[in-house]
C-alpha cells in the first residue's frame, strides 16, 4: 500500500536492504598483477611480528610467522606464552634487536637463548 502510495504522488519505489541498484564494479585483479601488486609492497616484519606476539603471543603466533616449528607453538600454547614470561622477553627481544635473522627459522623454545657450543 505504501508502495502504491509512493508511485501515485510521482515517486519511484525503491527497494531496499540488500537490492542495490546495479553499478559497475572496478575491474579485478589477475593473478599475475596481485603478485606483482605484493611483491612491490614492501612488509615490515618486525611490525608484524611484533603484533602477533602482543595479540596471540601466548599461542606462539609470532614464532610461527618468524618460522619455528610447530612443536614451540604447541609448547607456547600449552603453557600459555610460558604463563605470559616468554610472550613478553620475546616481545622485548622483538622490538630491541638490530636484526631478526637469528629468530627466523630457530626450533629453539627459548629463541634468544644461543645456542650451546659443542665442547
């Protein structure tokens, strides 16, 4: 009824919600130029990595990005981040070290800790 109401003053009837009108939608991206759109993105790794260990840090998060194994991830998930220690030396050892190359890829749970010299 309103709607008969609406076209008799000399409106239109519209519909709503989720009935958009059709308009053109910007073209998408192959998969060729979304590489290339990435590669040319530079990530910031500490950034992120510094994230990760502030949101899921106690579920391993950022030592899975930094490339662990899962085991540490299990580990971390299981204590919690080391009941919440080792979440936040790793987040200080994150944000403090010059550079994270001797974090990536370390099966270490402890990822500061140096690794023992065989005797």
């Amino acid at each position: 009824m309103a709607a008969a109401l609406l076209i008799a003053m000399g409106g239109s009837a519209s519909a709503a919600g989720p009935f958009l009108p059709a308009t053109p939608q910007p073209a998408m991206l192959t998969e060729e130029e979304w590489s290339a759109a990435l590669a040319a993105a530079p990530e910031n790794h500490r950034a992120v990595a510094i994230g990760l260990a502030a949101l899921l840090g106690p579920f391993g998060a950022h030592r899975l990005y930094l490339g662990t194994t899962p085991k540490v991830a299990v580990v971390y998930g299981l204590t919690f981040g080391g009941f919440g220690v080792l979440v936040l030396i790793d987040l200080v050892h994150l944000i403090t070290a010059r550079d994270l190359e001797r974090f990536r890829n370390n099966g270490r749970v402890l990822m500061w800790a140096e690794a023992p010299t065989p005797p």
